[in-house]
C-alpha cells in the first residue's frame, strides 16, 4: 500500500509541466472542441461500418500517422507503437498526478479529447479538472480498465497483435514513467516524488493485468515481450526488450 500525501490538484496541472511533454496535460478543453475523445476512438469503427453514434475511423487515422513517421509499411508495428505511445501518455499524467499531488484527475475516456493526427507525446486535453484518491485501485480503474482494455481490444479488432504483447507495452510504459519521475526528483530535490512513483508503479505491476510481462528491479524493467519496434526501417531493441538484439531469423517477434 503507497501512502501519499495529498495536496488539491492545481486546476491548471502546472506541476506536471516541469516534469517533460509526455507528463503535460493541458486543460483548456475549449480549444480542442473538434477533437475526438477517448471513448469515441475506443467506439470508432472501420470506414464503412454504419453505426449512427460513431463517426471517423480515428484509431485508423492515427495508426497511419505512426507508420508514416516510422516509415514502415507494416501496420501492425504502427498499430503497437501507438498503442504504447498512448499508454506512455496515460500512465505518465496518473503517475505524476498521484506523486506530486497524492491525487489523481479523473481520466474517464469521456473527458479526454485526443488528436489521433498529432505528433509524439499524443496532445491530450482535459474536459474538466476532477480529484480522485492518488492510490492503486483507482489509478488501475482510470488507465487499465478505462483506457488499456478497450483501446487494445479495438487494436486487436483490426490488427494481427498479440495480448501479451499489448500488456507488455502497457507494463513498459508504466516503467517508463516511473523511471523518468525517479530521475527527475533526484535532479530537482524531490526524492520522494520518485519514490512515491517507484512504489505506486510496483504496485500496479502486481494488478492482474499486468502481472507476468516482465521483471522489476527498482525502477528498471525488462519485460518479456517485443513492442516490434525493431521492424522499423533503421529501428533496434528497446532498452528493456527481452531481446537483446534485434532477431534476424524469425518474422514475428514473441508476444508474450
């Protein structure tokens, strides 16, 4: 169980600014009324597929953007690295949330507007600033359960990828943030900020969900799956792939 101690979330979320692109999370809904939200692009359908409540096919539209600026044909390594880059961006906000604040924004898919054709870190905007216990349960409840599952099950609805290694890029993810909260509450006097992160992210590495995709030591990871991004023109293995070069012989990475 993390402790924390919990201080009113900054309406505007400034804290999380200092911290890097992937951790800002801006709040002036208004300016991004044309976009998306979350749980239109988890309910988007393929072009074609009549459904009067859904329009746009919006995770097409950014799985295309993601190929095009990795130079691959393959969609399905798009597909994976979005959805990772997506996950990158949710844990990021939850973790430095709840870290910094001991508090978390509501992040219901309904209240986050996102812009499938942006540039890396995914733009994301907040509808309304709401405060939610900082802890575990509730976190996994925002991000696992309302983001991670039905983002990967419409990936999967149209892209050859595997469970394992969608959850493997969600544990990578989680990691990651961690990992950049630890180094910047070292360079800024805030060890507790990494530490708070450290234990928050151990922790949700235990939830069902995520248990099994890799090891923990600390804040480093290696996880037993292969994002696939080794299949990028020019690209190699991440640093915490459970390859460790990029494989030659076989076309398909393992999924976990």
């Amino acid at each position: 169980m993390v402790l924390l101690l919990v201080v009113d979330l900054d309406p505007r979320l400034t804290a999380l600014r200092r911290i890097g692109g992937f951790f800002a999370l801006r709040t002036a809904a208004p300016a991004a009324r044309h976009l998306p939200t979350l749980a239109q692009v988890y309910a988007s359908r393929h072009p074609g597929v009549h459904d009067d409540l859904v329009q746009g096919d919006f995770l097409g539209s950014r799985v295309r953007t993601v190929a095009a600026a990795l130079r691959t044909r393959e969609t399905r390594v798009a597909a994976s690295v979005a959805q990772q880059g997506l996950a990158a961006r949710l844990w990021s906000v939850t973790l430095g949330c709840a870290a910094l604040y001991g508090s978390v924004p509501d992040l219901a898919a309904p209240l986050l507007r996102w812009d499938p054709d942006g540039r890396a870190p995914d733009d994301l905007w907040l509808t309304r600033v709401r405060p939610l216990p900082g802890d575990a349960a509730t976190v996994a409840g925002l991000v696992l359960h309302g983001h991670l599952e039905p983002l990967a099950a419409a990936l999967r609805s149209r892209h050859p990828l595997a469970p394992g290694l969608l959850r493997g890029n969600a544990a990578s993810a989680l990691a990651g943030a961690a990992r950049e909260l630890e180094r910047w509450g070292r360079g800024h006097g805030r060890t507790d900020v990494g530490a708070r992160a450290a234990a928050l992210a151990a922790e949700l590495l235990a939830h069902p969900l995520l248990d099994g995709t890799g090891t923990l030591t600390g804040t480093a990871f290696r996880r037993r799956s292969c994002c696939l991004y080794y299949r990028v023109p020019g690209g190699g293995v991440c640093g915490d792939c459970c390859f460790p070069r990029p494989p030659r012989s076989s076309p398909r990475a393992p999924s976990g």
